[in-house]
C-alpha cells in the first residue's frame, strides 16, 4: 500500500446541459477519515462549499478536469469521462499512490495502481473528498451560466433533466450549452437560443 490514495469522481454525467467536471483529490494514507466528508450528493450546497475549503487545506493536491458540451457531444460520454477524470489527475504531483475512481468503470484503467470501486464515494474518504469538489465547482459554474441564459433555471436544477427544465426547453429550445447529442435534448432542437 501507497502512503497516499488519490480519489476520482465526477459530476454531470447525467445532465442535459453544461460541462463533466472531474475531481482528483490526493489524500496522505494516515487521513483515513476526514470529518462530515461523504457522498456530495447527501449534502446541501452549503455543506459542499465548506467541506470543498476544508478539503483543499486537508489535500496533498487537488485536480479538476473539465469537458464542455461540445466536446461530450463529439467524443461521447464514455470517453469524455475519460479526458475530465486523465485531466484532474494529471494536475497532481506524481507520488506514488493507489488511485481510487468512483464506480463501476475504471476509466483512468492506464494508470497504474488504479481501480474502480462501487460506491466508493460512500466507502473512501479521497473519492468523497472528490465527489464534493467536482459537485461545487460544476454547481457554481451553472449557477453563473443562469445569469446568461435565465430562461431555463440553471441556478435551479444546475442542468438535469427535471420538470422545470423540460418545460424550459419547451417554451424556448435548446442553448449552446445544452448537449446535442442526447436524446431528450434532440426533441427540442427546433430552433437554438
């Protein structure tokens, strides 16, 4: 075993709109656990922003890979996965590490010492620590994006699918933030905003 775990997550997959922010946290061996961090997904926004400081003052290093719309609509998802995740961690320090990626694909499978762990994000401190970093920073950015295209509620539901997005999407067709190439998207394509 390494004396440091370096743990890989993301955010936006799933979105309909906006970027995949990847996270790669760096975390010495001994921090076997780090205070209130767990799953991003069970924390209020509010939460996230704190642990997110907490976290970059805990860290050995941290990396965020970033991959826009466009980009996911020309590699796909799979390998635009791939290219947010290689560039977070491309950002650390190369010390030697076991790398931890959240899931069931180990898309970072060309690193050594890597593997892909279900719900790690619930069982490794370093991949929490990455799932909250990946979900603020991607969060914050959308938040911004509604102050540029307010008529479809970024701020609101940061670019999934929900209700209020949909009807959005109805009322004034699809942005250039909004990835082309999925197929809940592709219904609205009559006419960009």
């Amino acid at each position: 075993m390494s004396s440091y775990i370096v743990g890989i997550d993301e955010a936006g997959r799933g979105a309909w709109a906006g970027p995949l922010v990847a996270a790669a946290v760096m975390l010495p061996d001994r921090l076997a656990h780090l205070e209130d961090v767990k799953d991003s997904k069970q924390l209020t926004a509010k939460k996230r922003q704190e642990l997110s400081r907490y976290i970059a003052k805990q860290a050995v290093s941290v990396g965020i890979g970033w991959v826009d719309p466009d980009e996911i609509d020309n590699l796909g998802l799979q390998l635009a996965t791939t290219k947010a995740m290689d560039v977070a961690y491309k950002q650390l320090p190369k010390l030697p590490a076991d790398v931890i990626v959240d899931g069931h694909i180990n898309y970072l499978e060309h690193v050594d010492s890597s593997e892909a762990i279900i719900r790690a994000d619930q069982l490794v401190p370093a991949v929490a620590a990455a799932s909250i970093i990946a979900k603020h920073h991607r969060d914050m950015y959308m938040k911004r994006l509604a102050g540029l295209y307010n008529v479809y509620g970024f701020d609101r539901h940061v670019g999934y699918g929900t209700k209020y997005h949909q009807e959005a999407l109805a009322n004034n067709g699809v942005c250039i933030i909004h990835r082309l190439s999925y197929k809940p998207i592709r219904e609205f394509l009559t006419f960009v905003y």
